[in-house]
C-alpha cells in the first residue's frame, strides 16, 4: 500500500507548513528544505507531483492494497535531499534519524522519535523514482519558482546551454584491471548459485579471486619495465607475468562455463517443479536466471581483455579506441577530452543543460556517445515543448553547424551562437546585431550554474546502474532549483525586513495614545 502522503496527522506530528527554518544559515539543507516547504504550501503544485508520482511510479502495483510502503513524498524528499546536499547513502541515513527539521518534513512525531529509517530501505525507496518522473517534476517546481518572481523576468525567458561531464566515478581503465573486475565478477556470480544448486566446479572462490589480484599486481609492476628494444628482457620481465594473468583467467573461465551449464540445467529442473502459486519462489528463479546473465555479461567481458592483452602486449598491436571499454560494471562510461586546461580527459557521459535568466534549469539531456552539435536544435525544441515562452537562446562553439544555426532561427528564437573557425562578412554581421548580442548576453552565467549543479550531487555518481544514474541527475537539477527557491524566500523577507526598518513611525505620536 502507497500513499503520496497520509493526510491523517499522527498525534505531535508538525504541519510542514508551519515548520520555523533558519533563513540565516548559509548551508544548503535549510535553503533546500525552505524549497520543499514553499512547494508543500502549493496545494495546486502538490497535487500535480502526487498525480505524476502516483501515476508513473509503479505501474503495475496495486497501490490500495498490501502492507504500507514508504510515503511517496517522503521519497521524494530523501531524494532531493540527498542530491542537495551531496551525500551518500549512510550520511542521507543519519539525516533521516538526526536531523530534526528534515524528520518533521518526513512527518515523524515527536512519539515516534525512537523511528530509524534502515539503510536498504532508504536505497530500495529511492531507487523507484525514474528520471522521466523527475523531469515531469521538475518543470513544474520550476513554474512555481516563475510565480514567485515578477512578471517582467518571466513573460520572456533567455536561455542559455551548455555541457559538462557528469563523471560515473570509475578508476584510470587498464586492461589488466578490467579482466581483474570482470573475472572476480563472473567468480563472485557464479559461486554463489553453485553452492546455491550444489554445484562443485568453484569451490575455492575465495583462493581464485586472491590469485586473479595477485597476478594482476605483478603484471601491473612489469609495466615499470620499458625493455622493447631488447626482446629477451621484454619477453622475461614484462610479456610473462601478463601470459600468467590471462592463462590464469582462461582456466578460471573455463570453469565458470562448465558450473554454468550445470547450473542451468538445475534451474530448469526447479522450474518443472515450482507450483506456479507459488510466487516466492518464481520470484527467486527469475532472480537465478538473472544472475545467469551477469555471467554471460563477464565471460564475454573476460574473452574481450584477454584478447586486447594478448594483442597489445604480445603481439605489440594498437587497440583502436572504439574496441575499448572504460568499466567493467559502468559499461556506459566514455573517455571525454574536452581540451580543459589541466584536465587531459574525463570518464563519464556528457551532460547538457539549459538555464533561464533567472536561474533555474528548465531541462537537462544526458549525450550518450553524442556530442554538442548533435543535440543543440532538438533539445531546445524539448525545452520549448515544457516552456514556450523562451524567447532566446545562447550556445557557445561547440554547439555550431550551419544547419543548426538555421533551424534554430527557424524555431523563432533569437540565437547567440558565435561560428567556429574564421568569420566571414555575412557572420560578423550577423554577430554585430543587436539580437545576436542581446541573445548571448550573460551566457558566461551558465557555468556557475554548472558549478552550482556540480556542488549539488551533479558532479559524480557511484551508483553503478545506469537508471540510477540517470535519475541522479535528474534529481540533482531538482535540488538546485529548489535551492534557487529558498534564496528566493530568502531574498523576499530580507526586503521586507529592511522595509520594516526603514518604515517612518511617530514616536510622539504613539506616546500620546
């Protein structure tokens, strides 16, 4: 059973609407939670995120019947919270049990304040958001935000975009450490459902994967060894230890085949067996069956890095860039140059985002194995679908194409995108116009606010599923433009404050009454 939120108030429960924050902490938390309050008292802007998570969170469950699940809201807040404040799962954990103000927004009472939230339930809640639901959110937490200031800043909006790497928090790629990560994967995998089905074909797991990362070492230090000029040595010190590792790696591999085609023939012969009633178990087959695929996954990853080792260290072949992988258990990762100074490359996915003249980020995009020039016409159209009221937008270079620049003059925005390379008369004209400039004003604001969604969960993500990861960043934009929210309120009462103090009052008069 699931509810958005329970509307009956448990007794010393606080309304979240009436919760005192501390508008004078130049933390986040505060500012964010400031965010989340604003949108509580929205009751409009409430019920459309409880249609949106209701509805696409879910599906196929039953949310009217079963034993009472975590509160959707309360998801949502972890969620946010988390991202916000740049954390992970235990410190988000501790939150949740310490952290006074955070446990009245999650509706604990002051007679449930022995209540723990436990570590995997947090992770199992948090993992059912998707980032299509966050974005749906997202644009409209960022309407409400529009509402909150005056209409001259919101009736016409700027835009601007641009890209950064959202980085997937891997280690430097070698060969040898990925037929590392893929063998102990596949060993891990496979002797668990061997002693599951009684199988005997790995029963010193434990002693293979100290092997595996023994060998892995010394093939590692013979790269210290720079002898290809004189092949007896080259062959002794640096071609040997890798011969080992892969030898190694092909026995265990073969193994691990054999224990899976007899644990394959033992999963069919449970499921004749299972009494189709019988849910549990059908759950724990398709679970086995699961399992089965991880190990197909890191066999063939295995095959892939002995092949390349035994092309590049024996053979003194080049790998060409696009036969490599750059993680084992994050196989989405790429190797990024984006000609940073100080910064030779970076391993994750591309991330753009587009950012209004006040701040918040309407839409992100993440660009697998895309880059800017790709994405430039098609994402503002995205944007454009949720707020049609943009008017401008400014990219940098590497966003240029002739056909870009024309189908977004075609979209009937003004565009501040300067050519790459050398201008002729026609583009410097075009780049002397007062729309161009007006267009491209202030588009140096967007890496700030690539810096502000970096602070705020947006620069790294060590969840290895790619959903995760997708949803991590959905969420980060979420965060930031609560944040964006809470400085608002924030920068209303210090107005009204000042107002206050400066308002005339007559002392005399007030003595005589």
């Amino acid at each position: 059973m699931r509810l958005f939120k329970n509307s009956q108030m448990r007794i010393g429960e606080v309304d979240i609407g009436s919760i005192k924050l501390d508008k004078s902490s130049r933390d986040d938390v505060p500012r964010l939670l400031m965010g989340l309050q604003s949108v509580y008292l929205n009751k409009v802007l409430l019920k459309k995120i409880s249609d949106i998570m209701m509805e696409e969170m879910l599906p196929k469950v039953n949310k009217k019947d079963g034993r009472y699940g975590m509160d959707f809201w309360n998801i949502f807040v972890l969620h946010v919270v988390k991202r916000g404040a740049s954390i992970d799962y235990d410190r988000l954990r501790d939150y949740a049990n310490s952290h006074i103000e955070l446990r009245k927004f999650l509706g604990i009472s002051y007679e449930q304040s022995d209540y723990k939230f436990g570590l995997q339930t947090i992770k199992n809640n948090l993992g059912l958001m998707s980032e299509e639901v966050l974005k749906k959110i997202n644009a409209e937490i960022v309407k409400h935000g529009h509402d909150l200031l005056p209409d001259k800043d919101t009736n016409d909006l700027r835009a601007r975009g641009d890209s950064f790497v959202y980085k997937t928090g891997v280690e430097y790629p070698t060969d040898i450490g990925l037929l590392e990560d893929s063998l102990i994967g596949a060993i891990n995998v496979a002797s668990k459902l061997s002693s599951k089905y009684k199988v005997n074909g790995l029963r010193e797991s434990e002693s293979a994967m100290r092997k595996t990362k023994r060998l892995k070492n010394k093939a590692q230090q013979s790269k210290k060894f720079r002898n290809k000029n004189n092949p007896d040595k080259y062959q002794e010190q640096t071609v040997k230890p890798h011969k080992k590792l892969i030898n190694y790696a092909s026995k265990i591999l073969a193994k691990i085949t054999n224990s899976k085609k007899e644990i394959e023939e033992k999963i069919k012969e449970v499921a004749k067996s299972i009494n189709p009633k019988n849910k549990k178990e059908l759950k724990s087959l398709e679970k086995d069956k699961e399992k089965i695929e991880n190990i197909n996954f890191y066999a063939k990853e295995t095959e892939r890095q002995i092949n390349q080792i035994e092309r590049r260290v024996i053979n003194g072949e080049v790998i060409p860039h696009s036969e490599k992988i750059f993680s084992v258990y994050k196989s989405y990762t790429e190797w990024i140059n984006k000609g940073k100074a100080g910064v030779p490359f970076e391993l994750g996915v591309r991330m753009a985002i587009i950012e209004d003249n006040n701040g918040f980020i309407l839409n992100h995009k993440i660009m697998y194995n895309q880059t800017d020039e790709k994405i430039a016409v098609d994402f503002l159209k995205d944007t454009m679908n949720m707020f049609p009221n943009i008017n401008s937008i400014s990219y940098d270079r590497g966003f240029w194409s002739k056909q870009n620049l024309q189908d977004l003059e075609d979209m009937g925005v003004d565009v501040g995108m300067p050519k790459k390379g050398k201008l002729n008369k026609k583009d410097t004209e075009r780049q002397d116009k007062e729309e161009y400039k007006k267009a491209k004003d202030k588009h140096s604001a967007i890496e700030s606010a690539i810096n502000g969604l970096q602070h705020h969960g947006g620069d790294i993500c060590r969840d290895y599923s790619k959903d995760k990861y997708e949803s991590h960043a959905a969420s980060s934009v979420i965060s930031k433009n609560l944040i964006r929210i809470g400085d608002i309120i924030i920068e209303k009462e210090d107005r009204r404050q000042r107002r206050k103090k400066y308002t005339f009052q007559n002392t005399s008069l007030q003595k005589a009454a």
